[in-house]
C-alpha cells in the first residue's frame, strides 16, 4: 500500500468514526452476510457498518471507494458497497458493484443475497429466484442469507 493510500484510509476512517462520534444513532447490524465465508482477506469494516446501519450511505460509500482505492478486488468492500448505493437508489452502480463482486467471488453470499434483493427492487423476480437457487447450492436453505432472500421473494 501507497503512502497515499495509506493517508486516504486514515482520512476516511476519520470521517466516518468523527460522524459517528456527532449523534448517529446507530440500529441493530444490518445482514451484510456473514463475514466468516466471505474470504480470509477481511478489512476492518466497523466503522462503514456503523454508518450504514445508521442510514449515512453517503459518508459509507465515501469510505468504501477510498477504501477500493487501495483494494479494488475485495469483494466484501464492493459488496458493502453495492448495498449501499442501493439503499441510496442507485441502482445502475450497486448493479454493476454486485457484479464485480461475484466476479472476484462467485460464492459470495452476502452479494448473492442483496443482488437478489435488488433483482426484487427491479422487477427482475426470475433473477432473484436464481440467486436463492445458488444461494441453496452454496449455504443450504437454513443459512440466514437464503432465509432473507426466500422471505423477500415471498412477500
């Protein structure tokens, strides 16, 4: 990692922990999927999930892509990503950041979930059930990431 890049992470660990540090109420975590299947490279992602559950999707993002700057194949950080442009309504850009996700990381059932979701959001309903399909494959029907996934089919 770059002195630059070093720099831009200490910056956007900053922003995020002085925001949070200002009045962010933070809610219960979100269900980004679970961590422990998403590879052995994981950065610390604390701060970005604390803005997130806080609905700071703007302030996530930020850190997220100067966070991709200096690691731009982790899937996790494009997956975070991705939901949150989502959550802000960008759908064409969390698109195309699930993709690279599952790209890097087909099995990657965090990504597979909320690209289902955002497969749901788009009036895409075949889409989605094919990630539930892969998602059955990979974790089975009883790991949360399916559960979610099923239930918002359903609905």
């Amino acid at each position: 990692m770059t002195s630059k890049g070093k720099t831009q992470n200490l910056i956007a660990s900053a922003s995020l922990a002085i925001a949070l540090a200002f009045g962010a109420a933070t809610s219960p975590a979100l269900a980004m999927g679970n961590a422990d299947s998403w590879g052995s490279d994981k950065p610390d992602l604390s701060a970005v999930t604390e803005m997130i559950d806080a609905g700071k999707y703007d302030l996530a993002i930020e850190g997220l892509e100067a966070m991709l700057a200096d690691d731009p194949k982790n899937a996790d950080l494009l997956n975070y990503l991705a939901y949150s442009q989502r959550k802000s309504g960008d759908y064409d850009s969390a698109a195309q950041n699930y993709e690279r996700a599952l790209m890097i990381n087909p099995e990657h059932i965090g990504a597979l979930e909320y690209q289902g979701e955002l497969f749901l959001q788009t009036g895409k309903p075949d889409m989605a059930r094919e990630n539930l399909a892969r998602l059955e494959k990979i974790c089975g029907i009883n790991c949360n990431e399916y559960k979610e996934l099923a239930g918002k089919i359903t609905q």
